[in-house]
C-alpha cells in the first residue's frame, strides 16, 4: 500500500515537471517572437528612415564635400590645418612661424618646408653665415660639395622620421603604413609626432562631416529617438589617388524596446595624386644626408645651386614610381612650380611678424590634373630667407691672394644664395678705393684695379656677400703683391 502511493507521489511530481517545462517553452517562444517581432518593426523603421530623410545621400554629398575642402586647405597651408579652422588641428603656432597670404579670397597660413639654420631672429644682419669657412663654391657642384653639407641649407628638424620642416604625408602607425598588414599603399615620408597632412585631413574631414549632418532635421518623428555613436574617420593615400572614409553609427530607440545600433559606412575615392604633390615638395626640399659620396646633392637642402623653380628642377629625377622603383622623375606632366618672393613685405596681415621673416618666399606647386570646384590644386610652403655663401677667396694654403707689382690685380668673389636672391658686393681694407666693382654674367663680384695694379707690400681685405635683407657671408684674405 505504501509503495502504491510513493508511485502515484512520483508520477505527479514527473507530470509537475512536463507541464512546467511546456509552459516554459511556451513562454519563451512568446517572448522570442515577440522579440523577433519588435526587432522586425525597428529594421522596418530604421529603413523607412533611411529611405524618407535621405540620410545617406546627405552624408555622403557631406563627405565629398568636407574631403574637397580639407584638400584645398591643407594644401595651401603645407599639409597642414589649424586648431583655428578645425577643432584637433595643428595648434596655430606663434606669427613667425607661418607666413599668412591671401590666395583666391581666402585668408591662409602657409607653413614653413624650408628654415634657416644658424641665423639669430632678434638680430639676423648682424652676424655673418655659419657656413663652413671656405666653402669653396665652383662653377661644378657636383664635384665640390660632399656629403658633408647634407642639410647644410635647411635646419633639421628632431623627427627622426622626418627630419625636414615640411609636414609629413603620413603617421607611423597610420593606414598607410608599410609594414602594416593588408595596407594598401605606402607613403614616403612618416612622422612619430602626429603632424602629417594624413592627420589633419582626418579630423578636419570628421568634423566637418559631423557637422553637416542635421541629424535632428533629418529624423522629425514622434515614434523614436535617434542619435550619433562614436563618428570615425579615415584618410588612405593611394598613389593616384585618395580615399576618405567615414563610418556613422547610429542609435535607435523606441519606448519598450531595447536600443539598436547600426553603422552606416561611407567612402569617397577621388583621382587625385595627392601623395605624388607631396613627395615632389619633400625631393624639392629634402636632404640626402644618407646620399653616397659620388651621388651629387640634387635638392634645396644641400646644393646651393639648386634653384627650386628653375628647368632643372622640373628633371629632378629621384622619386620612385607606383612599383617602387627608384631614378623616376617627380614633376609629372600637368604639374607646375612658381616661387613669390618675399611674401610679407609690405603686406598689412604681416604686421607684428618680424622683420627677418618678411622676406620669405612662398612655393607653389600647381597641378592641373587634380581640378576641385573647376580649380587645380596648389600645394605651397614657405622658405625662410637665408644667408648667401661666398667662396674661398684665398688662393694659398696660408689665405692669401698673390700677385706681382704693376699688373692689373682682378679678384672675383663667388656668392650664391640659396634662395636665389640678388647680392651685393662689397670690399673693405686700407686700400679698398684701389679697386672698382662690376657684375659678370654669373652674378658673382669682380673687383679690379687699373692697369698699375698696386705697389709691394701685404694688403688685407675683407669681402662680403649680401642679400636684400642684409644677410651676409665674408672672406679675410691678404693680397701679397710680391716680385
């Protein structure tokens, strides 16, 4: 009997179990379907959304635009865009440190690719060029200035990835890093800093893009909320190309539903050869310190000679193709190069700026094969003015000048400067009133005597090389006039 009841006892509890068990499933088969149900409506919602506010076509007319401007502008001013234009620009640095010009009715800091090394701003006339004495220019570059000089023109920067003042193309670490796994393309100048024209694109592209993006108007329904997530932007340099991408996640909600999130991704890719600008401003300018002795410098940095807008520069041949492979030329068809010389001088938006930093010039790279809004794209950066060099005037191993009484004495000083400015000459010494001064066809000094020359003895003279602002390099010399 006792049995019997455990088994009854048993068998209800089993059956407890079942029918608990079976209004579980149903319940949470409910509540599934419901769920699914909801989930449903939001994507029914959300594309309805997407479909009657335009949203997509208003992001990405939003994003092509923000692109164009933020390549119009980081291009006039040196690959770079301020804190004062977009908020994580480059902070806006002291006066002297941009040169601001007007170009196509915008107002714009041009950022220096070039400075002066050894120059003291409170008082640059005053004291001579830090070259090494005895330059020693000749008619042959070439064969008379060595590795030596590399970057003899230009101050270095501390980048030891960048040692030049041009901003970079692209971040270390960014999507165009070489070593980086699937990177589409490589650029050729990095930064471990974050100034690069890649960074400043970016954030001025987010912004920008944000900005234009009426999310309040665009939605306008009582039915749901909707609202940004975390904006993210991206800039990739091709080689004749650019891609700017901007990826918008979106949050829905809706009273007794739990939130969605969607991203929307979008990307404009424009043919535009933006890095190829860039990597011709950074051969025009750079150094090759690391050049082998018997590769001639070719660049602003290290070869006097070189004339940054002259015909030679447009055969300057040291850059590397799409394939990376080296000895290919950097001016490519529809790409142009101009120089304004000193930029602030008598300019009113200068005013404040000392005077040495009035006279720096502007380059300008035009490249008629990227048209924005029917205009072709510019790329400028500014040169600090710097001091002309003067050759070894000393022709003895004991400086000095020797010639026999009697004769026509001629002396020719050998000046160049860097930034192609005109020079004066002068001479001083005892005897100075002794000789006259004319200009040859090379530009370089010739000082003369008449045909008695002078008498015996030892005369020291002292020659100057000067440029419009007063910067200077001299030689000290004796002339031994001697039988």
């Amino acid at each position: 009997m006792m049995s019997k009841k455990k088994s009854q006892i048993t068998l209800f509890i089993v059956l407890g179990l079942v029918v608990a068990v079976i209004f579980a499933f149903l319940f949470f088969a409910k509540k599934e379907s419901s769920g699914l149900v909801l989930e449903k409506k939001v994507e029914t919602i959300f594309t309805d959304f997407l479909r009657s506010s335009s949203l997509e076509s208003v992001v990405q007319a939003c994003l092509e635009r923000a692109t164009k401007d933020a390549l119009v502008l980081a291009g006039l001013q040196g690959g770079k865009i301020y804190d004062t234009q977009v908020s994580g620009g480059f902070p806006l640095p002291s006066p002297e440190e941009v040169v601001p010009l007007v170009t196509a009715g915008m107002l714009v800091n041009v950022s220096y690719g070039i400075r002066s090394r050894g120059i003291p701003p409170e008082n640059p006339a005053s004291f001579p060029s830090t070259y090494p004495d005895g330059y020693g220019l000749k008619e042959s570059p070439a064969a008379d200035i060595g590795p030596e000089y590399a970057s003899l023109f230009a101050r270095p920067e501390d980048d030891i990835l960048n040692p030049v003042s041009l901003a970079s193309l692209c971040n270390y670490y960014g999507p165009n890093h070489y070593s980086i796994a699937n990177a589409s393309f490589s650029c050729e100048t990095y930064t471990a800093t974050n100034i690069s024209m890649q960074e400043y694109l970016k954030v001025f592209i987010l912004n920008r893009t944000r900005n234009c993006i009426n999310l309040v108007h665009l939605s306008g329904n009582s039915q749901f909320t909707i609202k940004e997530g975390n904006v993210e932007a991206e800039v990739i340099f091709g080689n004749n190309d650019i891609t700017s991408i901007f990826r918008y996640p979106l949050e829905l909600s809706m009273k007794n539903v739990p939130k969605v999130i969607r991203s929307l991704d979008f990307s404009f890719k424009p043919a535009y050869r933006v890095k190829k600008v860039h990597e011709l401003a950074a051969h025009l300018i750079g150094s090759r310190g690391s050049r082998l002795p018997d590769d001639p410098p070719k660049t602003d940095a290290d070869n006097i000679f070189f004339d940054i807008t002259d015909t030679a520069s447009s055969n300057i041949n040291d850059c590397l193709s799409d394939n990376d492979i080296p000895g290919q030329r950097c001016v490519y068809p529809g790409m142009s190069l101009a120089k304004e010389k000193n930029v602030c001088l008598g300019n009113p938006l200068c005013d404040g700026i000392p005077l040495h930093f009035q006279y720096s010039d502007v380059v300008k790279i035009t490249d008629s094969r990227i048209i924005i809004d029917g205009k072709p794209f510019s790329f400028f950066f500014a040169v600090e003015n710097r001091a002309p060099a003067l050759g070894k005037i000393s022709e003895t191993n004991d400086g000095k000048v020797k010639r026999k009484p009697g004769e026509k004495i001629t002396i020719i000083a050998q000046g160049k400067d860097p930034d192609e400015d005109p020079l004066t000459y002068e001479m001083t010494g005892p005897s100075k009133d002794e000789f006259s001064l004319s200009i040859n066809t090379n530009g370089y000094g010739v000082f003369s005597t008449d045909n008695n020359g002078l008498g015996p003895g030892s005369y020291e003279f002292t020659i100057s090389a000067k440029d419009d602002e007063g910067l200077f390099d001299e030689e000290h010399f004796t002339l031994a006039v001697e039988p």
